[in-house]
C-alpha cells in the first residue's frame, strides 16, 4: 500500500475524481509539452456525464491557463479500464505534439496509459486487515505505530496539517452562509444546524445536530470549490473531520491523539484503496461514504483506546451498512444527496463505534471480507448508479425546472 498522504490529500473541491485528478492530469501533461501553444482535453464515462456539474471543464481551462484549452465531452466511448477517462492533445497551432491517456481513478489520484506506480511508493509491505492485525498483535503495536514503522515521524507532520485543514474547513463552512453554485441553487444550511438549539434538547440531540452540522460545514465548502481534505475523497470529506472535531470539543481530546486517530483510519482506508475502490464511478457512493464512514469509525476507536479487533468491527459495520450504495448526483453536482450523506454516515460511524464495543466477540465477518463484497456489489451496480448521473434521484429530480 502506498503513503497515507494518498488519502489525505489537500486541495480544491468539489470532487477528488472530476477536479482534483484532471488538475493532476493537466500539470502533467503542461510540463510535459512545453512547447505546445494549446490543448484539447477529451472526456468519457462519468467524466463526460457529469464533469460540467463537477467544473471538470472549468478547473482543466484554469490549470492550462494562459494556453488555450478545448474541453470536449463524449459519453459514447467506452471506458474499459476505468470509467473516469480522458485524452490529452497537446499542439503547436495545427501540429498535433502528443496525446496522453489518463484515468482519474479516485481521491485525487491518477494513473497514465501504460504507466505501472513504481515500487518504491508501495510503503506499506501489508495489504490487508488480516495481515496488519497479525503483525500489530505479535509485536504489541497499535495501528498508528505501524505507520510510524513503515512511513516514519514525518508522515505525523503530515496528518498534523492535514487535521489543520479539516479544522479550518468546518470553521469556514460555519462562518460562511448563502447559495452554493449550480442550476440546483443548494442553500447553505451547516449555520442554521449549528446555532439553532432544540427548544428541548438532549444530550444526544445535541451530539447528533453539531455532528451534522459540522459534516454539512466540511461539504458545503466542497461543493462551493473550497479547500478540504480528501477523506478518502471530496464526496466524502465531511464525515471524518466531524467526528474527530466533535469528540475533540466534547472530551478534550489533543491534537496528538487526533493525528493518530487519523493515521488508524488511514490505514483502513488504504486497505479499501489497494483491495477495492474509492471512487464512485467505479464502485457507486458506498465506495466513497461507505469507505469514510469505515475510516471515521476506526479513527474513533483508536481514539476512544478500543482493542484492534474492535476497531476492524467498528470499521466493519460501518462498510457493510453502506453496500449497494449509489451514487445519484443530481445535475452532476456534488450537493444532493452527497452533503446529507455525510452528516448521516458521521452519525453511522459513532454507532459503529459504540456497537464495537460491546460486540465484537460475536462477529463473524471479517473487514476484508466485507471490502471484497463492496467492490463486488459496485461493479455489478448498473452504469446509471455510478456517478452518471442518469439513474436515482438524479434521472427523477426535475431538473430541467431549473434550467
């Protein structure tokens, strides 16, 4: 498995696979043809269906910017490697200089045409939960220490700045109120679930509107093409963040046990990566929310001090009341349902963790089992249910109302 800094990645939403990955793509293939005067970037599968509603369009003319740059999208070719595909032309007035395939294939990442990662980015010599569960119980280490073992200090200066970035970003979606960008017209709404107490409010009332409000605050800077976290991706990037902030609030936990809080629910999601997928288009919305709420759950349950068998069934119940999930943008914008889905899979990610501890003796289903069955089920979700937007809610929405 590769370096956590591949699922905490920091940059602009709103989403890792259609903005953050083309920008990735484009400074690639900028360096790589210096001498090339303007570009033409082809789109397909899911890139093509909803890459305007992402501003897939937009990011690739700002990153080749000041060279011109043609989008063109074309959901007719098939996508047989990955659906998140795109063709770069690179010319020097009407000479055609190069052309470059690229996949977009989740969190941020990207994999050229032809292109193998080479072997020294493979950190990680375990690839399962199994595996690193074994090895961290014959030398009596927690999963944080494992990745001090196999990334060194540095990676927790890494995860300090990335929990800097997670904070501020609910900070901002706190502060910050009005209508996201697109046709749907979206009304900012973390503000009202943060400062508008219950006229009877509970404890447990309350735990549940900060947490929402905390993940609809990380997702509404998202969709406004804010700054955020990948965790594992920008659909995704509320659910994590706000439960750590709110348990940090709640039981003063230190920024210490945070970073190795998030290294521990690194580790599940790198498991979910290397074995599976992070990427809606590929595996549907239980690949992304499914995947955070796995992670989040496991960064409670270092973070509340549970065994390592309980944290694999905190991440296990979470995963496996995701599957099947799909991923039903409507007008391709990463607003409804995505940002409520987070605020639910934070609440769902507390539940596992409380459920891990008191049954995890009675589990009978190991996380690599469940991973294998997510990536299974998602690839045999129908096209329509993976980021096309053209089944869900997105094909009933009326959104030609709105036009």
């Amino acid at each position: 498995m590769r370096s956590l800094r591949e699922i905490y990645r920091i940059g602009r939403g709103p989403s890792s696979s259609h903005t953050m990955g083309p920008e990735y793509a484009a400074k690639v293939v900028s360096e790589k043809f210096p001498s090339a005067d303007w570009f033409a970037v082809h789109l397909y599968g899911s890139l093509a269906l909803t890459g305007k509603g992402h501003g897939t369009d937009k990011i690739l003319r700002e990153t080749f910017a000041p060279r011109k740059c043609e989008v063109c999208f074309d959901a007719s070719v098939p996508c047989p490697v990955h659906p998140n595909t795109m063709d770069f032309f690179a010319f020097c007035g009407e000479e055609l200089l190069g052309k470059i395939r690229a996949y977009s294939v989740g969190g941020g990442a990207v994999l050229f045409e032809g292109e193998k990662p080479p072997v020294e980015s493979e950190v990680y010599p375990l690839n399962t939960f199994t595996e690193i569960s074994t090895y961290c119980k014959s030398q009596g280490m927690r999963i944080w220490e494992y990745v001090r073992e196999c990334e060194g200090e540095g990676i927790f200066d890494y995860l300090h700045k990335v929990w800097e970035q997670m904070k501020n970003a609910v900070h901002d979606g706190l502060t910050t109120s009005g209508v996201l960008p697109g046709r749907l017209r979206t009304q900012r709404r973390a503000q009202l679930l943060y400062g508008q107490r219950h006229i009877d409010e509970s404890a447990q009332t309350r735990e549940n509107r900060l947490v929402c409000a905390y993940a609809f605050a990380v997702s509404e800077q998202n969709a406004d093409g804010g700054t955020v976290v990948t965790a594992p991706t920008c659909g995704a990037c509320g659910v994590v963040p706000s439960v750590l902030k709110y348990m940090q609030e709640s039981r003063s936990f230190s920024d210490e046990e945070i970073v190795r809080a998030l290294a521990t629910g690194g580790v599940v999601g790198n498991i979910i990566k290397k074995n599976a997928s992070i990427s809606g288009a590929e595996c549907g919305c239980q690949a992304e929310i499914g995947t955070a709420c796995s992670m989040a759950a496991a960064a409670l349950g270092e973070l509340f001090g549970l065994g390592i068998d309980q944290i694999e069934y905190a991440a296990e119940v979470a995963m496996e009341h995701h599957l099947g999930l799909t991923c039903d943008p409507i007008a391709g914008l990463v607003q409804i349902p995505c940002i409520e889905r987070n605020a639910v899979a934070a609440m769902r990610a507390i539940n596992a963790l409380s459920l891990a501890n008191f049954l995890t003796a009675s589990s009978k289903i190991h996380f690599d089992v469940v991973v294998k069955t997510m990536y299974n089920t998602g690839k045999d979700l129908n096209i329509s249910y993976r980021e096309t937007s053209s089944g869900g809610l997105a094909r009933y929405y009326p959104v030609e109302d709105l036009a």
